[in-house]
C-alpha cells in the first residue's frame, strides 16, 4: 500500500488475540495458566492477577468496523498479554510462530487497514528468537517488535536480549515495550491494583532499566516506543535526573542525563483523560508522539475526540495522528 500521498490515521496500538493462541495457551504448565471456559479464557497470573479473555472482542471485521466508526485508517495491531516470552520453552517458539502468522495473515487479508508487530521468544536463546524474528520481519513483512516490560521475571535490560537490540537497531525496526503482570505484583495484588498500577509502573520500570543500563547509550539509533502516555516516566523524570545528575546515582553506564536519552522514545498517548495527553505534550517532543487506542478495551471514537480536541495546532495534532506513525514503522 502506498500512503505517501494523503495524510492517515493511524492507531499505533491495537490489539488482536488469535484463537489457535489461546487453544494453546491451555498447555502451558508454568507462570500463566489458562482455562477454557464456556465462550471465554480464564488467564491466571501465579496467584497474582486473573483475566478472562472473550474473542470475540478481537474479531478483525469487528475492529475495522470500529475503525470506521472512529476515522481511523490504518493500525498497528499485535498480540497483547500474556506473550510467547511468559510462557514454557518447550512451547514458546510455536506461540511465537503461530501468533506471528496469525497477524501476518490479518495484514494480508486486509492490507490497506492492518499492519503487525511480531512476539518473540526472548526467553530461549539468540540464535532461536533471532531466526524468528528474522522470519516475521523478513518473510512475513511485519513492521515492529513487541518487547514484554519484562521477559518471564528477566528485566529488558539482560545481556540476553543484546543481540535483538543490535539486529533491531540495524535494520531500523521499532520495539513497542507493552506492560505485562509484574513479577513483584505481590504488593499490589490486592483491590485490582495490578491492573490499575502495577502494569504502568512495570512498563516505566521497563523503559528507565534500558535508559540507565546503557543499552540507548549503546544503540543510539535503536527505535522504542514507550505506551500510555510513558506511564510514570514524564512525571518522575526531574526526580531521575536530580538523582543521576546531582547526587550522581545510577549513572555508571550512561554519559547523558537520562532525559537526553529518553526525548528520542516515541510515547503512544493512550489515556483514558487528555489531562496526561496535555502534560505529555508539554514534556514531550512532538515528533516522538503518537496515536493509539488500546482497543479492543476502549472506545476509539474516545481516543480520537481527545486528541482532536487538544490544545495544539493542527499540524501537531496531524503528526500525533499520522505523521509520526507513517515515518517510524515506515508504511
């Protein structure tokens, strides 16, 4: 497909759940456990978090239908929680497999509406996840990566994970960092907190391990995408770097002040409020920023009204739509 000639709008994270997953999600003996139940999936997290999954709610027509109804063109979809690298070993690179293709043939079916994000098996060796991820980018044509706040209790960080940060830097290929259910989630297990803090808090966790790792320090170049809004990052960074840059903690592996480093992420604005939406842009570059809806958990047409309704010019509230969206995954 061609955009180069109109202006899209492109929602940037977008969920699909593909039913062979789910069947096999059922055989997995660890962390995650699954039970079918009558008309649903019943997601158990250790003894931390439960979630029920309906797939009907991520049925492709039923999404494209509510892209029309909220005006959007193009999205980028992906598989959302739990992913191949939370699973067994002796299963992990079939689910990668099996959710890599299901994407790549929505996208095929309905190329002017879908692109994808592969899933990895980050959990098994380099060369193992590298071959598929060579095969989901190269063969399958998918547009980005998706990287787990954190890989079965393994932090983002891991010298595991290097040789995907150098291939994905090399070739130019995003990673879109998605909260899961924290390994710590103890602590906010109760009252449905996990849901309400903690996958924010992991994903932050997640995206200031590889600022402060040195991991963005070493691939400058590398593309990552940091979800809602940046969760806590935006708010918390001048008490980052009064740390790093005053009291000089936590900065044996970066030379920068860690929001140097962090002004190149791209922040997806999914909010349920614009009051987030307005500080990110106030702390935030706007050509790092995009358009997402988290849908199928939310309404679209929300999403959007909020954008469009943001106190900015049109010109930025077109690269927050589109425009950034169409550079970074490069449609």
């Amino acid at each position: 497909m061609s955009t180069s000639s109109r202006s899209l709008t492109i929602d940037c994270q977008s969920h699909v759940f593909p039913p062979p997953y789910a069947e096999l999600l059922t055989k997995n003996q660890g962390w995650v456990r699954v039970e079918k139940t009558s008309g649903s999936f019943k997601i158990q997290y250790g003894n931390l978090q439960t979630f029920l999954l309906n797939l009907e709610s991520y049925d492709p027509q039923k999404k494209i239908q509510d892209m029309d109804r909220g005006g959007i063109d193009l999205s980028i979809i992906s598989v959302n929680i739990p992913g191949p690298e939370a699973l067994d070993t002796d299963i992990a690179l079939e689910a990668a497999r099996l959710c890599n293709d299901a994407i790549g043939d929505i996208c095929d079916q309905h190329k002017d509406r879908f692109r994808g994000l592969a899933v990895l098996p980050l959990q098994l060796s380099s060369d193992q996840y590298l071959a598929e991820y060579s095969r989901a980018i190269h063969s399958l044509h998918l547009s980005g990566v998706v990287l787990y706040s954190h890989i079965g209790g393994k932090p983002v960080d891991h010298p595991d994970l290097e040789p995907l940060y150098t291939q994905a830097e090399r070739d130019g290929i995003p990673l879109v960092i998605h909260p899961t259910v924290p390994f710590w989630g103890e602590v906010v297990k109760d009252y449905s907190m996990i849901p309400m803090v903690g996958l924010m808090v992991d994903h932050s966790i997640a995206m200031l391990r590889l600022i402060l790792s040195g991991v963005l320090e070493r691939h400058p170049n590398l593309l990552i995408v940091h979800p809602h809004c940046g969760g806590v990052i935006p708010y918390l960074m001048p008490r980052i770097e009064e740390q790093t840059e005053v009291k000089k903690r936590g900065r044996d592996h970066i030379r920068k002040p860690p929001g140097d480093y962090y002004k190149k992420v791209y922040l997806d604005l999914v909010s349920p409020s614009p009051l987030p939406m307005e500080y990110v842009l106030r702390f935030h570059p706007e050509n790092r920023l995009l358009f997402g809806s988290d849908h199928p958990w939310v309404s679209i047409q929300l999403f959007k009204q909020m954008v469009e309704t943001l106190p900015v010019e049109e010109q930025t509230k077109r690269r927050i739509l589109g425009e950034n969206a169409k550079e970074l995954f490069r449609l």
